[in-house]
C-alpha cells in the first residue's frame, strides 16, 4: 500500500513544479549581471569605422544600450519607441549593432531612422557575449558608475518602457 503511494506522491510533486513553471514569464530570465559591473568594450563605430567608442566614455552618465541588428525582425517592431525616446533626450542612448554586416547596419538607420547617439559593431558577437545577450534585441539600463541596472530581454514594449525603464532612468539620474 505505502509502495503504491509513492509514485503518487512524486506525480504530484512534477505536477506542481509544472503548474508553477507555466505561470512564469519565459521573458523573465534572470540575468547575472544586473548590480554589476556593466563589462568594459570598445568598438569601432558604425558610421565611423575608423574611431572607436568605449563604454568608459559613458562613466558618470546613466545610459542605454540597446543591441539590435537588422535581420532582427523584434528590433524592428521596438524601433518607433526607440525613435520617440530618442526624441525627448532622456539619456544617451548607444546601439550595438550584433552579428550583423556594417554596411545592412547603415541602411536599416537610413531606412527606418537613427536614435542613437552612437552606434557601434559587434560583427563577431563579444560584447553581445560578455554582456551575456541571448538574441536581439535585448536593452540594458546602465548607471552612472557602470553598473548594469535593468536588462530587458527582447523588444521594448511601450508597458516596459512606461513602468519600469523610464522610472528607473528617473530615479539613477537624481
């Protein structure tokens, strides 16, 4: 009798680790590097191949990062809210142009516009990889001492960018 109950018992358990699983946001995925230090880079810039951009440039100013590229069909969906970010002047905002050719790059901004201030390659995926990035797009909010803030994985939504981006820049810029 004990015997049979067993099985019983960890059915229910897998059951319950199941139920508890499909109620988690599969966009949630903790990231690592949030509280720490965002990792240091530099890169050649997108428009300016011949001069560079480092991420120590950007000390004592709160900024974002967005990495993005232009076979990314997401980024395309978050780019009017970049765009209308860009407009109010916020923040810096600097893009890493992920695994994709300089000059697809440059047409995609031509073509759909330019909202950051500077953007830089990322041709063979580095940075996106110290920065632990899974796919584009994916947002970083980082501080004024270099620390990573907030990590958004895939696109920004205007949900995100009104509860919880945008309080946040507030609140690291006081």
């Amino acid at each position: 009798m004990k015997r049979a109950l067993i099985p019983l018992g960890i059915f229910i358990v897998l059951v319950v680790f199941l139920a508890i699983g499909l109620t988690r946001d599969p966009r949630a995925v903790p990231s690592p590097l949030v509280g720490k230090a965002a990792p240091a880079f530099t890169a050649p810039r997108l428009h300016a191949p011949d001069q560079h951009f480092s991420a120590k440039d950007m000390l004592g100013k709160v900024w974002l990062l967005n990495v993005w590229a232009s076979w990314c069909a997401a980024c395309r969906l978050e780019h009017p809210l970049l765009m209308e970010l860009a407009k109010t002047r916020a923040l810096p905002m600097i893009g890493l142009n992920y695994k994709d050719k300089d000059a697809e790059g440059l047409k995609w901004l031509a073509r759909f516009g330019d909202p950051y201030d500077v953007s830089v390659t990322d041709g063979d995926g580095r940075i996106g990889i110290d920065y632990g990035v899974y796919g584009v797009p994916e947002t970083f909010v980082i501080d004024k001492a270099g620390v990573i803030r907030y990590k958004q994985i895939g696109q920004v939504t205007e949900e995100a960018l009104k509860e919880k981006i945008l309080p946040l820049i507030r609140e690291l810029q006081k």
